[in-house]
C-alpha cells in the first residue's frame, strides 16, 4: 500500500511541479516519494529480471551510463535508467516515479543506473548489484570529501557487494581493488600518455600494466580483449569520452549473451553524448559547443577542445564552492574570454589575467551576459563555444529554453 502511495503522490507532484517550471523540480517528487515510501528504488530495482548495473566515480558517470544504454538498446533489452545528474537518492527515486505510470513500478529487463561516488557504498552496495563501473578518482570537490582516499573507500565497498566489476585500470586507485571479480578497461601504454588523456589523483600505486579491454587505437576506435578485437568509427568527442564508450562497450560485454557486434557499429554510429558535456547546439542561428566544466581535470580537458574557438563564452556559478581550486588550471595559451559572467567572474578574471589570458567584458548579470554573447556576429573562423559550470549549465538552459 505504501508504494501505491508513493508512486501516486510523487507522480502528482512531477506533474504539478512541471506545470509551473519547465523542466525543474527533478529532485522533490523522488523526496517525497522516499518519505512515504524509503524502499520505492529497491522495489523497483527488484523487479528487473537482469539485474542492476550501477555506474559511479568521479568523473565520466553521466557519459557512460548513457553509452551503455544505448548500446543495450540496441542489443534488445529494455532498459531502466535515471537521467543525467540524477545521480543522489532524490534523483534515483525521482527516475523510479518518472519510468513508469499510475500506479505501476517500472518495467524493464535491466537497471543502468549513475550513482554519485558518495552515495555508492551506503545506497548501491545493498543492493548488490550484478555488475558496477567505476570510472576513476579525481583530487575533487575536497569540500565534500576532504580526501580522495574517501571516494576510492566507497567505491572499494560497491566493488565487494557486486557480483562483477568493471574498473579503469589506467587510474592507479583502482587497480588497489583486491577482487578476483575485477576486469580492467583502458588506454594502452601510447595512448595513457597523450596529453588530451585523463589525469587521476595521486597514488603511490601503479596502474594495471595487463588489461582486460585495451583501447589501442582511437581512429578507428580499436578494443581488444583475449577473444575478439572491436574495430568502430566514433564521432570526436576527445580521448576521455573515447575512454567513458570503452568502459560502456566492456560491460555490455559482460552482461549480454551473444553480443553483436554489428548491432554494436549502429549504437557508435548514432551514440548521442549527454547534453552539455561537448554537445552541440544551435542557438540564435549559429552552432554552438557546450562545454561543462565540473573539476580541474574536466577544466584541462576541454580547454584543449577549445582551441578552436573564435568567440569564448564563460560563466563560473555557485556550485564552485571553493574557486581557489581555479588557480590550479593552467590558461596559457587559451584565446581571450569575450564576455565572462557568473558568481565567481571576478576571481576568475583574475586567474586568468595571471596566465596572460584577457576577459573583453565582465558582465555580473548572468542573462545579460548571455544575451549579449548570443548577439554577437557569427564566428568568421572557428567556433562559438560556451565554457560553463553546472549552476550557471542549469541557467543556461532554463534561460534559452534548451531541452536535452
């Protein structure tokens, strides 16, 4: 009776909330629901013949848990997964009212689902999933975590309660995971020492020196395993979602009988990213790269995908709680900012002017500043881009209208 409710009084409240604010108030229908009913995502989760895959670590969750479902799509499963960022208890529960209707749980042959790092040992290590993906741990976000050592001791605790583990044997962390149940994906000895690779946090520990699914080609995309060598074309999206497909292609491995690999050529022929992270948009006529910067690596990372730019939107919000972490990206070489805006414009200026980098204009009213950016003539040569962080992501977007 108590999930009845549930599902009743959140499904409600979704559509309530989405009548006054387009798509906002994500999380409130899953709070309430946890409140009338704190086993809602368990019940459902059971329901699902093939199990829970759960998806988690610092950086790239988003990514390839979109990967994956789209590859087990296309492999004939139906699958259950909770949207982009949805990734803490309120979003999981919330996904559970949104994947189903009246007062029905969701039905689906499978669970894929983002967990953030934090809540993975004490929501998603109960659950006991059949397979969990772990990413990497970046030096990020000490506000909440202190220590990386805190996020690799949550997912070392996903990884003991999972029947199987598909770990990033590049980030030297991961390959401390003692677990006979443990297969590694990642870049070859070439391809790990490329700059437009990922940096992980520091260890006195070595990567994995033999992996299980080894990408040692990037165009073609070129994975190999002991039994078979997967040779794909992928749109660029840089080496670190080149790395977030593996980890997708090696758990469908794992978790489908019978894999196909032509049906694998159709999900990277029309692999759609997470909007946001490198997506392409057009907005007022022009087409335009969304750039979400979360960390100092994602920073670094897509500075090299900016490159190209000929005019620089950048907008640093209040989910950058401390923005002394700033001054540990290095901006040299980075064309100047045309306009930049945000609660923490200011310090960033200043980061920037002490890499030699110029902000044109400072504008402290985030819709006039993206007005303004938007009117500008068309990028003669190279591209618009827009350099955001997730607060001012989430502006963007109510502000413009943009749906992923």
């Amino acid at each position: 009776m108590r999930t009845i409710i549930a599902l009743a009084v959140g499904r409600a409240v979704r559509k309530l909330i989405r009548v006054f604010r387009h798509g906002g108030g994500s999380a409130v229908p899953g709070t309430v629901a946890s409140i009338i009913q704190p086993k809602l995502f368990q019940k459902a989760i059971s329901k699902f013949p093939l199990g829970l895959v759960v998806i988690s670590g610092s950086s790239g969750k988003s990514s390839t848990t979109k990967f994956l479902v789209q590859i087990l799509q296309e492999q004939g499963l139906q699958v259950f997964t909770n949207p982009s960022t949805a990734n803490i208890k309120q979003g999981l529960f919330s996904a559970v009212l949104q994947g189903g209707r009246g007062l029905a749980l969701p039905k689906a042959d499978i669970a894929v689902v983002e967990m953030d790092e934090a809540f993975a040992l004490k929501i998603g290590a109960p659950l006991k999933p059949r397979l969990s993906v772990l990413t990497n741990v970046m030096d990020e976000q000490l506000d909440r975590f202190i220590d990386s050592e805190y996020v690799l001791n949550s997912l070392q605790g996903l990884a003991l309660e999972s029947s199987g583990v598909i770990a990033n044997g590049n980030d030297p962390k991961l390959s401390s995971i003692a677990n006979d149940n443990v297969r590694y994906f990642g870049f070859d000895e070439t391809l790990v020492n490329n700059e437009a690779a990922p940096r992980y946090a520091f260890s006195v520990a070595k990567p994995i020196s033999k992996l299980d699914y080894e990408i040692n080609q990037v165009t073609p995309f070129s994975l190999e395993t002991d039994s078979r060598k997967i040779e794909l074309d992928l749109p660029d999206r840089g080496l670190h979602m080149v790395l977030n497909f593996a980890a997708a292609v090696a758990a469908a491995l794992e978790l489908v009988e019978n894999f196909d690999e032509k049906k694998l050529a159709t999900s990277a022929a029309n692999l759609e990213g997470v909007f946001g992270r490198d997506s392409l948009e057009n907005i007022n006529g022009v087409e335009s790269r969304i750039l979400l910067v979360q960390n100092r690596e994602s920073f670094r990372l897509n500075l090299l995908r900016a490159k190209n730019a000929d005019q620089l939107f950048m907008a640093i919000g209040t989910d950058v709680k401390d923005p002394s972490w700033l001054w540990g990206v290095d901006f040299n070489g980075l064309r100047p900012v045309d306009i930049l805006t945000g609660h923490h414009a200011i310090p960033m200026k200043y980061r920037l002017q002490s890499c030699g980098v110029e902000a044109k204009t400072l504008v402290s009213d985030f819709d006039e500043a993206l007005q303004s950016f938007i009117e500008l003539e068309k990028p003669v040569s190279g591209e618009r881009i827009f350099m955001v962080t997730a607060d001012t992501f989430r502006r963007m977007k109510r502000s413009l209208e943009l749906s992923s």
